[in-house]
C-alpha cells in the first residue's frame, strides 16, 4: 500500500504517538502490513477487527485509546480533528471506455464512479469527448466530496438532466443499480476490472420491493431501525416516520443483523441506518425490511408512481 511514509509525515505532524487504523472489508488483510510499516516509523499501532462498512461506520471508540484514528478506503463523512482518512485508488486502462460506447442512446453522457476511481474519470471524460460524445461530471459536495463521485447511499453526482445516459464505473451493479432508481436514465455499468459493460435496468428489482411492501402490510408491529453509527443515524426522520402509524416503535441498533431482528421478534422493519441493509441483505433477514419511502407508500403518504431510492443526504 502506497503512501504510507506520506501518511507517517502527518502523523508527526499531528503529534501523533499511538495510532489506530480501520479498513473496509476489501483492504482489511493489508491491515497487518500497514501495521508493521507505521510501528518501523516509531508508532504504537492498534487496528479495529470490527466490520467496517463505509466512513459512516467509524470507530470512534478507539479513540479513547490512541491519538488519532486514520480510516482507510473512503472520502470523508464526518469532519473530526482527530481522524485522518486515507483513500486507495485502484486504477485501470481508460481505453475500456470504449466497451460502454454501444449502449449509449446519445452523445451526452453523465459520468461517476466510486471512490476508487474517482482520479481517473477526467481521463475518460476525454476519451469520450474524443469519440465525439459530450461528457459532464458533476463536481462534488456533502457526502461526495470528490467531482463525480457516488456512495452507495448517495447519488447526487449522477442526478444530470440534460444527460441521455449515465455512465457509471464500479465494480458489482449495486451502484449502477442505485444510479438507475436515483435517475430514471439510462444507466452502462463499466466494470474497471474486468473491462466489461452491461445496461442496468432497475424495473425487476422494483417488482421484488413492491412485493416486500405488500408482504410487510400484514404484519402486527413496525420496528423503526435507528442507528447508532455517526454517519447513519436519521433520528429525526425515524420519528416521522414513526408518526405515520400507531403500530411503529425506535428501535435503536449497533449492528443490524438477521439474529437481532428474528429476536426482536417484530412483523418488519423499517431502516433508517445504512440504505444497503434493505436493498442487499433483505434475502437474510427474517422478515420484510422496507426503507423509508417505502413505508410512506405503505402508510399511503406517498405513491407508487413517486417511488425513491433511499439515499443519506
């Protein structure tokens, strides 16, 4: 991992003696390379082997423990004096860009990315321009600091009216899933590793949410999912949401888990902390788990033609 001697400069630089680290899934096998380099530098080292999910999901409690918390793979969420975040780029041949051109319906294409690979997107933005397409990339902001980036609960950058089509680099189709919901364009997912393209179109997934809603009508009591996570907590939302209906009640939860919810032992769930947890993981959860929107069309405050994807603004 790169940028380790860079990352020890601020670390002294903050007066830093006892560090902590937390990684994402994805790079948490790196966590005891890192470990090693910065404890060669002079630095005591600790490392969360808690789950990690995103810079929503910070350990904060480490804190309590070490002079500053350096969290890796993600943009910031939360500002705090005492975290360091550290992103990891992951890079790929722009020429791939070419893969996607056969599913655009224009010649004005939006373009995002996850955070991996938000430093390359000016390059393909001018092979694109090259092939005689006109690309936009939003500059970023909130949740989405960098310009074109998206987060799996935010999708800001991919809202462009005047684009036809919205070109989305990211490995998986969650993103590009989120994208289609968020935008209603037509959405070329770009796998940056693998090199391949592919439309994504969000229709069946919304046959398979409107039949969770209609399975949660029949239960006898909603549980309103608050987390306690900084970067996912919505109370004020989960109240409202638990005014539409004298059977809801806050729950509030660290870790949202199938086990929890079966003990809990409520009919379903309405989840106001990460958005993923209903769109990825209703296949493990016990009973329907339904976002917010989607409990406002239960309740009948909102419509079906007016459907949302639920984002953390």
């Amino acid at each position: 991992m790169t940028g380790i001697s860079d990352l020890a400069r601020t670390l002294r630089e903050r007066e830093a003696h006892i560090v902590a680290l937390q990684f994402p899934a994805g790079l948490k096998r790196r966590s005891g390379e890192v470990a090693a380099r910065l404890r060669d530098e002079g630095f005591k080292v600790l490392i969360s082997g808690d789950p990690c999910y995103g810079a929503c999901d910070l350990a904060l409690d480490l804190l309590e423990y070490a002079d500053v918390l350096v969290h890796f793979g993600h943009t910031p969420i939360i500002p705090h004096p005492r975290i360091i975040y550290q992103p990891y780029r992951v890079d790929f041949d722009p020429a791939i860009v070419t893969a996607a051109i056969p599913y655009f319906l224009g010649t004005t294409i939006g373009l995002v990315a996850t955070t991996q690979h938000t430093h390359l997107l000016q390059t393909v933005r001018e092979m694109l321009n090259s092939c005689g397409f006109r690309a936009i990339i939003r500059p970023g902001g909130g949740r989405t600091p960098e310009n074109g980036q998206i987060l799996g609960c935010s999708f800001p950058a991919a809202h462009i009216p005047e684009a036809t089509d919205i070109l989305v680099i990211a490995t998986g189709i969650f993103h590009p899933l989120g994208v289609s919901l968020a935008t209603n364009a037509n959405v070329v997912a770009l796998d940056p590793l693998t090199g391949e393209a592919q439309e994504v179109d969000g229709r069946r997934f919304l046959m398979k949410r409107h039949a969770i809603i209609e399975k949660a009508r029949g239960a006898d009591r909603f549980g309103i999912i608050v987390s306690r996570k900084p970067g996912q907590n919505r109370f004020d939302l989960a109240q409202e949401l638990a005014g539409l209906s004298d059977r809801a009640f806050l729950i509030f939860m660290g870790e949202v888990s199938p086990d929890e919810l079966l003990n809990l032992g409520f009919g379903a769930y309405v989840n106001t902390a990460c958005p993923r947890l209903a769109y990825d993981d209703q296949i493990r959860f016990p009973v329907p788990v339904l976002t917010p929107p989607e409990f406002e069309i239960l309740c009948g405050v909102r419509d079906w033609d007016n459907y949302r994807i639920d984002e953390i603004e």
